[in-house]
C-alpha cells in the first residue's frame, strides 16, 4: 500500500518532470487533508532534496509548510524568491542562521517558533513584512539590516520584528547599532 505522499507523487510525476513546482506545491496543498498537509509538504521538499531536485530552483516563491518542522540550521534565500509563505519554517528549531533574499515579502508565520534563531541577515530592504512572521523567535542576538536605524525601528514599532528580538539583541543598520532594549522599551 503506497503512502498518501508516495501516491501524490506517483500521480504528479509530470509535474516534477517539467520542473513545474509551484503547480506541484499548489495541488499538494489542495490534496491532503489539512491536518496532514504540514507534515506532508516538508516531507514532499526532503524527498525531492534527497534526490537532487531543488525546488526553489523553479518557483519565485517558498511554498507554505515548505520547510516546516525540519532540522534545518541554517537557510540562505535565493535572490529570485519574492515571496516566503506563511509557516513555510515554522517550528524549525533547529534553525539557528537565516539569511534573506534582497526583495522578500514574509507572510505571517513564516518563522514561527523557531526558538534557536540567533542570526537574521536582511540583504535588502524589506518591502512586505507580515505581523507575526517571527513570532516565538526570542532567541535572535543579531539583526544584519542594510537600511538606517530609522527605517529599522518603523519596521519594528509597526508590530512586525519587535517578537524576534530580546532586549540582548544588536541590529546592525547602515547607520549604526541599535539595542533591542532600545527597541522593545
């Protein structure tokens, strides 16, 4: 008796063939129930992983639940990925670095609880941050931000980084070091 994953890809094989990912991870997220889907889609990325095949190589995006629950370290995102979907690293708590594409909009959750984050690299600023896409990341020492202080703390103050610093964390803008006390006061 084949798995529901195994049974999925036995199915969509034409889409791997094609490298047609993004329908990949669309339909994937349709067929299985939603209670499986975020054990399944990790499952799915590690399968195609283990056999060479890097999805993101072919999709602007990183798919819901793309990563989530894995033992991950450390992630660098492509320059072509616009987009990281909501909990597509959530629960990676493993997840220690993360260094982000130029020109990335993070949905909600993305990040969620990844309680070992201790580095995050923006190499861009950031045009769309969701609230709550670092929330239970407590954990971060350093935030690498090539915009100013300023530009910082008006992401931060809008409710969309202050859970992923601590008051011992340092963000290293263009401009200088801000504390994270100096932020969460």
């Amino acid at each position: 008796m084949l798995t529901p994953l195994k049974n999925f890809i036995e199915q969509k094989i034409e889409l791997i063939d094609s490298n047609d990912f993004a329908t990949l991870y669309r339909q994937a997220s349709r067929f299985f129930d939603e209670d499986d889907t975020g054990e399944l889609i990790p499952e799915l990325t590690q399968m195609l992983l283990e056999v060479g095949i890097d999805p993101l190589t072919h999709m602007k995006f990183i798919p819901k639940y793309y990563l989530a629950g894995t033992d991950i370290k450390e992630f660098y995102v492509p320059d072509h990925i616009l987009t990281i979907s909501e909990f597509a690293f959530s629960h990676c708590f493993h997840l220690t670095k993360l260094t982000l594409s130029p020109s990335i909009s993070i949905e909600g959750g993305a990040f969620l609880n990844c309680s070992s984050l201790k580095e995050i690299t923006f190499r861009g600023k950031v045009p769309r941050l969701s609230y709550g896409a670092f929330r239970w990341c407590g954990s971060v020492k350093d935030v690498y931000y090539p915009g100013t202080i300023r530009e910082y703390t008006m992401i931060s103050h809008a409710g969309k980084l202050e859970e992923s610093i601590n008051l011992e964390s340092t963000i290293h803008c263009s401009d200088g070091d801000i504390l994270g006390k100096d932020i969460i006061s």
